[in-house]
C-alpha cells in the first residue's frame, strides 16, 4: 500500500517532465494534435487493461498476475533507464 501511496504522490512530476518534453520538442503547429493523441493513449489504457484483465484474473489467479505485471513492469523501467532516447531526452535539440 505504501508504494502505491509513493506512486500516486510521484506520478505529478512524471507527468509534468513528460508534458515540458513534448512542449519543447513538437512543433507548435502539431502540439493539439499529439496531446490529443497522448491523452486517448493515456485514457483507454484503464478500459484496455480492465477487458484484458477481468477475463485473466478468472483464468489466472490474481497473485500471478500481480507477479506478471510486476515483472513486467520492472523490465520496462529497466529498458527505458538504458534507453538512449529517453536518457538524452532533456538535451537541447541541435538546430
């Protein structure tokens, strides 16, 4: 529970680097147009996760799948800890 806590309380400064990122690095005239698209990312993936994972969680016990998406989770926070592009993101970008 105590990490979920820390999770909810991070998750501003994640989103607000995020956003900065896109806002030097789009275009103005593109930047309605990719934060609509980061928004219908960002808000069908509960309805996604929940039409994957209602049926799973029949099939499965939930304890594996906490076990599975914990793993992957990591995973993912590992690749994008190694990845060039995410590491580099905050550069200033060469004219």
């Amino acid at each position: 529970m105590a990490l979920v806590f820390l999770m909810g309380i991070l998750l501003p400064y994640f989103n607000a680097n995020t956003m900065v990122i896109l806002q030097e690095r789009v275009e103005e005239a593109y930047q309605g147009r990719v934060f609509s698209f980061v928004s219908i990312v960002t808000g069908s993936a509960m309805p996604l996760g929940m039409l994957f994972f209602g049926p799973a969680a029949d099939a499965v016990s939930i304890e594996w799948l906490m076990i599975f998406t914990g793993t992957a989770l990591i995973l993912t926070g590992i690749a994008a800890y190694f990845s060039k592009g995410i590491r580099l993101s905050h550069e200033p970008l060469k004219d």
